[in-house]
C-alpha cells in the first residue's frame, strides 16, 4: 500500500510539474517581449530619424493644446519646448477666434483629409513666419485623441539645416533616455507577466503614433534602404510619384524616380554617404520624374538613420516656385536686352537721390559720358542738369502724378554742350526695389532745324515781299515818268517864254522844282524795280566813300548834325568790284544819312571796308555763300531798330522818321535794290539804345580799273620762270593763283591737296610752294610742309588762308616756310611774297 | 513514423492547455482530453498518432484507459506515452503492464517531453 510519503511525494511531483511549465511560460514570455521591446526601440529609433531629419515642424495638438513638438517645431517659431507644451494655439497664431479659415486647421477634428493652408504665424521675437501649415486627424477614429499639425518654412532652408542636426543630438538622448524608460518595463514586465497586455497596447499604439507623423509631415517622406530600394512611404510620397505604397515598398528603387542627368550625381551621394555622411549633401535640387513621366522640381533633405545603413529623405515639391523663379528671371533679362538694345536713351535711377543704377549705351553717347562714368552718381553731381530749377520743377510734378510724360528740359553733355530733351519717366520696381524709369528724346536738332527752317521763310518771304513791291514801284515809275516830263518840260517852256518880272513866275519855278524832285524820287523806284541799274563798271568802294565825302550833300548833313562824331576805317588794298557808281554812291549817302539821323543827340559814325574770304556759307539776316567779298559796314550808336521794325526796314515808305523832314521814304529800298543789284548781300545787327551795324558783302571781282592806280611796279615782282605749285583745295582759289602766276611769268601747276602734293613731289621738284593752310579733307597745310621737307629740306614756301594768322601758320613759318598771305589777294600782293620768298 | 496529431490526456487544466499551446506552436495538432472515458472517445474518433496519458484522470484512470486502446486492433499500434506524478517503481510497472510504450515520471521539463516524442518520429 502507499504510504504518506508516497501521497505526499505524488502530490509534489504534480505541483512541480505545473511549477515547470509556468516557469517555462514566463521564460517564453519574457523573451518575447525582449524581443517586442528591440521592435519597438527600432520603430522609435526609425520614427525619430525621421522627425528629426525633417524640415519641417511637427506637432501633436489636443483640444487646441501643444502636447508634444519636434526641435524644428520649436525653432521655426523660436520658442522653447517647455515654454510651447501645455500652452493653445494661440500663441502662434494670435488671431484665431476671428478667422473662420484659421479655425479650419485647428478643428480638423472633423474629417480625415489632410488640410493645407499658409499662415503667418507669430514668432517669440513679435516677428512673423511665413508656413505651410497641414493638418491631420491623429485617430480618424478616436478625434478626441487630437491632431498632428506640420508647419513648413521656406524662406529659411540652410539655417534649418543646422538646427536638424542639433535636433538630432537630441532626439538620440531622448530615445537613450527611453530606452532605459523601456528597460525598466522590461524588468518590471518579466516579474508581471499580467502586464504584457498593456505593453503589446502602448507598443501597438507607439507604432500608430509614430506612423501617424511620419504620414503627415504634409512633405513626401522615404526611408531608403542601402541598395536604393524604398523601405517605407508615406502618402504624400504616393501623391508624389503616382504609385501605391504597396506598388513602392520594398518593390521599388529611388532611382526609378530620377531624371537620368541628375542620376549620377545622387548615387554618388548615396555611396558616399554610407561611406562618411558629412561628405554628401544634406539637401538639394533634383528633377523627379512621376509615373506619368511629368518631370517636378524637388527639394530633397535626406539624412541616415543613426545606426543603420538606411536613409530617410523628405521630398519638397518646388516645382511652381521654380517656375515662378525662372519666369521672373527671365523676364528681367528681357527687360535688361530691351534697355541696353533700346534706341531710345533711357537710365534706371533711385527715388531717394536720383543715383543712375543703370544706362544703357543711347544715353551715354546722347551724353558723352561712359558707363563707368555715370553709374553710382546723380545727374546733379556731375551738373548734367543745365538749369537746376527744371530739376526741382520735374520733382515736384513727378511727386504729385507719380510720373511724367514729355517734358522739355536742359541736359548739359560731358563737352559742355545744351540739349534740348523731352523726358518721360515713371516708378517701376526693378529688383525687389522701386526705382524710377526715365526715357529721353533728343530734340535739339529737331528744333535747330526748325529755327533755321523758320529764318529760312522769314528770308524768303523779305525777297518776295520786296520783289513783289519792286514791280509796283516799277509799273508806276514808269507811268510818272511819263506824266513827270510833261510836268517838268512844260514848266520849262513855260520859263522860257514868261516875263523876267511875271509875278506868277516864281510858281512854275516852285512847279518844275516839285517835278524835278518827284522825278528823283521815280528814279529811286526804278532802282527798287532793279531797272536801269548798270552794274558793269570796275568800282573801288575805297574810291566812292571818299567821292561821297567831298559832296555838299555829306557836308550839309555834318552841318546838320554837329555833335556826329564821323570815323572811317579803310583796307589799303580793298579788292574791287562790279557795280553802277552812281547806285553804290546813293547806297552810301542813305546809309550814312541815316545813321546821322539816328543820333540826334550826337554819338559816333563808322565807316569801314575789308576784304574777307568766307570758306563757308554764313547765316545771317541774308544767307551769305562762300567767296571772296568787299564788305562795306556803316554803323551808329543811336537809337537802334525795334525787333518788330526789322523785318521792314527795306520796304519803300516804311520810315520811322518824320514824313517830309529828310528823305523820300526810299532811301533803304534802294540800298536793298542796289545790293541785290550787285548780287550782294545785306546783314543789320541793332541793338535798341546802343545803335545799328549795316554790312554790305559784294562779290570782288579780279578786274582792274582802268585808271592809274598808285602800286608797285610790276617789273619788281616779275618772275624769271620759275616752276611753283600751288596746293589748295578749292578749285576756284588755285586756278586764280595759278593763272595770276603764269601772268607774272612764272611756271606753275596745281594739286588739290597735301597728299596729292606729296606724290608730285616725290619726281618733281618746286623752287616753291604756294600753301593753303586749311584743306578738308586731308592734312592741312602744317602736316603737308612737315612732310614735305621730309623729302625736299628747306623747301621754299609761301601760305595762303583765308583765316587769320593761326599757331599752325606761326609753326609751319617756325619749320622754315616763308610768308603769310591773307586771302583774298591781289596779284601784286601775292607776286610780292612770292619774289622776296624766292630773293631770300 | 511521422507523427502529425497528439492526443493530451490530463485533467490538470494548466499543465494541458501548455502542453497544447506548446505542441500547437511546433505545428502539431492537438487534441485534450480531461478524463479517462474522453480520451478514448477521441483516440477512437480522432486517430491520434501517438497518446501523451495521465495516469490519475477523473471517470476512468490512465491504466484503464491504456488497456482498452491497447486491446482494441484499430488502437493498439498508437504509441502510449504516459506522463504521471506516480513515480513508485510498482506504479511504474503496472503502467508498463497496462501496455504504455513509455512511462514518463513528473516533473518533466517539456524540452525533454518534446525529445521521447521526437524518439517515436525517428522509429
């Protein structure tokens, strides 16, 4: 039979045997949930790499509260974690309550779709951020459980960039110090096999939490394995790419996703950043290729996860800012082509001080300034502005219209010039700046030529008036003639046959004396219809002048006009011209009369005659040609002539004098006539108060007059035949010293210009040079003579010019040339020169 | 011979539900039984390959239970393993008597559990 011992026995071993098999069990479990816990710790390790290697702000709102933030959270809006934990929404965003679409954010409670809207949101420092902010439901099931909010910021990537990577520090103590957290509980958790429950909830529920961010970070978020093979995926990643995760995870390679230039240059950095990842970068511009094959533009911040040979990478969509970046680039280099290409003068300057940002090439050759020149100052440093106070009136109309459209103003350019310019300006912004655009016409020409056209007409319409007047005046001239020779013989006749002692005889001698007068007065009109003028004489105004003076009309005046003050000036050796004697002796005798009259209070009278070469034309009241002249000039310094009055000073009967006390209303008609006559020309200065200049030009003419004329003998300055070449380049001028030459028995040949006189030189030789100092084109007469005794030294030589002695003459003669001959010459003024050049 | 199905026969709850989890896990099938007149029911109905017998059970104790099986031609060939607190050297024989292939003293560990199984599957 059994004994005690053996019931007792039995009983142990059944105990023991349950004892095992518990202990078993608990071995079991525990290593399970050791191995629950590896799980976890990975799940963290993984979630928080991701976290941290995000840009991207991320936090956990309940019932509007801060529960937990990340580092990037914290930073973007510059408050401290603990300062943000327990506290509302309201501290980043201020204006909440009156908002409804603000309030949409906060309360995504209601639905599961992601909501994306940008704030500004407030910044500890009162300043504020600019973020995308996103929403999610953090249970779709549970909404009491709250929300994740991402905040993201652009404007400030890089700085960003150096906070992850202290944020990531510190997420590794944070997943340290949960760790050791854990291994408590693992402790805790082989004693309590009860407790494994809850461990497997909070595990399941850390796993979801973790998820949950990394879904809705609101960027498209990867983890990457090392063979390039995406692990994990996110929504916004499928959104990205066009694909499922099931179709992406583990199934499918980044580098699918990968524009093919791009390529290279990424697989480098995954290699390199497995080898040591501070040499690969951190973040960076790719081109990303979708499913659909659409190419984005993706700003990629990617890091490893500690620990591992994994990676995870956030993928920013920047595709429209890109756009929007490259649209304005290229607008700005449009706008940059146009400006510099424009034809139109046009500078960008500052509102402020009016500083040029930029020229382009119009404005600085209307200018004659270069770039370099202008940039970085203002118009008025540099007194480009030609009278300030149209600075200051075009200021003050721009400030009050915001712009301004054609406005005449002054321009000074670099040479000193004054421009008449139109200006049109406006604000534009240029670069993130307002600046002032302004567009400029150059219009001096323009009105140049307008003014010229304008004397033109004014000329024109004076020949036409006084031709027409001139008709008149002839028509019926010719018609008083007739009547007056009736008058005047019949009164005559009548003399004849009166009675010495007739008491009416002393009226037909008042009759004849009337028909006498008024028959002078047809005779000055016929001068003004240009009739019966003969201009075929050889006249030396020297000559006439001095005729006139020893008239009783000129002596008569001078009695008449005691305090005149009478002064003549004449050239000894005054060139001659063609003309009628008696027309240019009435010419005088009204133009000194006049200016007599002009100073009833006394004054002084000039008479004076030059000649003088005019190598170009000459604007004046009458449009003078080119050529050689003898200019007569009578001036006062009476009364002057009214603006208004000039323009018809040359009309018959025009006068400002008292009607009857001198003259017959003609007396500048026929000095018109007359000049016209000797196809001369007339030029009137005046100034009211200081008195009047008349000059006369009268084309010369190389005739002699027949009478004896008190002169060299020509046997003094006769030539012997030697050869000498005349260089001027005016064609006129060399025929008529080569002809007067030849005439004075000399050889002689001519070239058109110094260069032509080089070449004849290098066969020919000169015993000498007749040299014009002024050619164009070409080397004038100093560089010729340089050259010439280059060839020939100490070559004789005369100059010719129509200029006034010049430096360049004193250098030539200097070099070694001899005389200086002012044109125009007569020929025994250049025979002269020419002889004591070759005797010396 | 290839053993798929075990039979548990112990009318300690505890020790049989862990002997089912545990063989289950190995990717056995498991059938319980917690009394003797149960457990031939089921080594009739479900073919077990191999029976793992408590000797003290409730209606029918293990002896018994291993006779019948052991008499009976369709039953006979299936292994009885039987696995007691009983450890006294006449228990012992009068279990091998009954016609149990191996008797099995408690406490066992179920590593050497699983192992006298493992013996059968290598036969």
């Amino acid at each position: 039979m059994k004994t005690i011992d053996m019931v007792k026995e039995e009983q142990q071993r059944r105990l023991l045997q349950e004892y095992i098999f518990d202990l078993e069990d608990i071995k079991e479990k525990a290593e399970e949930i050791t191995i629950a816990h590896e799980k976890l710790k990975q799940s963290q390790d993984l979630i928080m790499a991701v976290l941290g290697s995000t840009t991207h702000g991320i936090c956990l709102l309940r019932n509007r509260t801060f529960v937990w933030c990340n580092k990037a959270f914290t930073d973007i809006l510059g408050w401290e974690l603990e300062e943000i934990i327990g506290k509302t929404t309201e501290m980043i965003h201020p204006h909440i309550g009156e908002d409804e679409k603000s309030n949409i954010i906060y309360d995504a409670s209601h639905n599961n779709k992601l909501i994306m809207h940008e704030y500004d949101l407030a910044h500890k420092d009162g300043s504020h951020v600019t973020c995308l902010v996103t929403g999610r439901l953090f249970d779709v099931k549970d909404p009491s459980r709250g929300h994740v909010l991402s905040i993201t910021d652009f404007s400030e990537r890089k700085r960003m960039e150096e906070e992850l990577r202290k944020h990531r520090n510190h997420l590794e103590e944070m997943v340290k110090e949960r760790t050791a957290k854990l291994q408590t509980a693992n402790e805790r958790l082989h004693m309590e096999i009860n407790e494994r429950r809850h461990v497997e909830r909070a595990l399941k529920e850390s796993e979801n939490w973790y998820r949950t961010i990394f879904e809705n970070t609101g960027t498209a978020t990867v983890i990457l394995d090392e063979n390039t093979t995406i692990i994990l995926a996110n929504d916004e990643y499928e959104r990205l790419s066009g694909y499922t995760r099931d179709e992406l995870e583990s199934k499918r390679s980044w580098t699918e996703f990968v524009v093919k230039e791009d390529l290279n240059r990424m697989m480098e950095s995954h290699k390199q950043r497995r080898i040591d990842k501070k040499d690969a970068p951190k973040s960076y511009e790719f081109r990303f290729r979708d499913r659909e094959g659409h190419i984005k533009n993706i700003f990629l911040t990617i890091d490893m996860i500690p620990g591992t040979k994994r990676s995870v990478a956030s993928l920013l969509d920047i595709t429209e800012r890109k756009k929007a970046e490259d649209a304005l680039r290229e607008s700005e280099e449009r706008f940059s082509k146009a400006f510099q290409a424009s034809p139109t003068p046009t500078i960008i300057s500052t509102i402020t001080d009016g500083h040029y940002l930029a020229v382009n090439e119009q404005w600085c050759q209307m200018m004659g300034y270069s770039r370099d020149e202008l940039i970085d100052h203002a118009a008025h440093e540099l007194s480009i502005w030609a009278y300030p106070e149209e600075r200051n009136a075009l200021i003050n109309n721009y400030a009050e219209r915001g712009f301004c459209r054609d406005e005449l103003i002054h321009l000074r350019t670099k040479s000193g010039e004054i421009k008449d310019v139109l200006c049109s300006a406006e604000t534009i912004s240029h670069k993130g700046e307002n600046v002032i655009l302004s567009l400029f016409h150059d219009i001096t020409e323009r009105r140049r030529m307008e003014e010229e056209r304008q004397a033109l007409q004014e000329r024109l319409y004076r020949a036409e008036k006084m031709e027409a007047l001139g008709t008149l005046a002839g028509g019926v001239a010719h018609d008083l003639n007739n009547v007056l020779g009736v008058l005047v013989g019949y009164s005559e006749l009548l003399l004849l046959k009166m009675d010495e002692a007739s008491p009416i005889r002393r009226y037909v001698i008042d009759i004849m004396k009337s028909g006498e007068r008024a028959a002078a007065i047809v005779q000055d009109l016929l001068t003004l219809a240009r009739r019966g003028v003969q201009a075929e004489a050889v006249v030396n105004l020297n000559t006439t002048i001095m005729d006139y003076q020893k008239t009783p009309d000129f002596k008569k005046l001078f009695s008449l006009h005691p305090k005149v003050q009478i002064k003549t000036s004449f050239e000894t050796d005054l060139l001659n011209i063609m003309g009628s004697p008696v027309h240019l002796g009435k010419t005088i005798m009204n133009l000194v009369s006049n200016a007599a009259e002009a100073m009833p209070n006394g004054g002084t009278l000039n008479i004076a005659t030059r000649n003088q070469y005019l190598d170009r034309p000459v604007q004046g009241y009458d449009h003078i040609r080119e050529g050689d002249y003898v200019i007569l000039s009578v001036s006062d310094t009476g009364e002057g002539i009214s603006t208004p009055d000039m323009n018809h000073i040359f009309e018959p009967f025009y006068t400002k004098k008292v009607m009857g006390r001198s003259g017959t209303g003609l007396g500048l008609s026929v000095v018109w006539g007359t000049v016209k006559d000797h196809n001369g020309y007339i030029n009137v200065q005046s100034q009211e108060g200081k008195g009047s200049t008349f000059t006369l030009h009268f084309p010369v003419t190389r005739e002699e007059i027949a009478r004896d004329r008190i002169s060299v003998p020509v046997s003094e300055y006769m030539g012997h035949g030697e050869f000498i070449l005349v260089v001027d380049d005016v064609e006129g001028q060399r025929e008529l010293a080569t002809r007067m030459l030849m005439e004075l028995n000399y050889r002689a040949a001519n070239v058109s210009s110094g260069e032509e006189a080089l070449e004849y030189l290098k066969d020919h030789k000169a015993d000498l040079i007749v040299l014009d100092m002024i050619m164009d084109p070409g080397m004038d007469g100093l560089d010729t003579y340089k050259r010439i005794s280059e060839i020939h030294p100490k070559q004789k030589a005369i100059i010719v010019s129509g200029f006034s002695e010049t430096d360049r003459v004193k250098k030539a003669q200097m070099l070694g040339a001899g005389a200086y001959v002012q044109k125009p010459y007569i020929m025994e003024k250049i025979g002269l020169a020419v002889r004591r050049e070759l005797d010396s | 011979m290839e053993i798929q199905k075990i039979l548990v026969v112990d009318d300690d709850k505890p020790i049989s539900s862990y002997l089912q989890r545990k063989f289950a896990k190995l990717g056995y099938t498991v059938y319980v039984a917690e009394d003797g007149e149960e457990a031939v029911k089921q080594a009739f109905s479900n073919r077990p390959d191999i029976i793992l017998l408590d000797v003290k059970l409730p209606k029918m104790n293990g002896i018994e239970v291993c006779k019948q099986l052991k008499a009976d031609e369709t039953t006979k060939s299936i292994p009885v393993l039987m696995l007691s607190a009983k450890a006294q050297s006449f228990e012992i024989n009068e279990g091998l008597e009954a016609g149990a292939d191996k008797y099995l003293c408690k406490p066992m560990s179920f590593p050497d559990i699983l192992g006298e199984i493992r013996a059968y599957e290598r036969k």
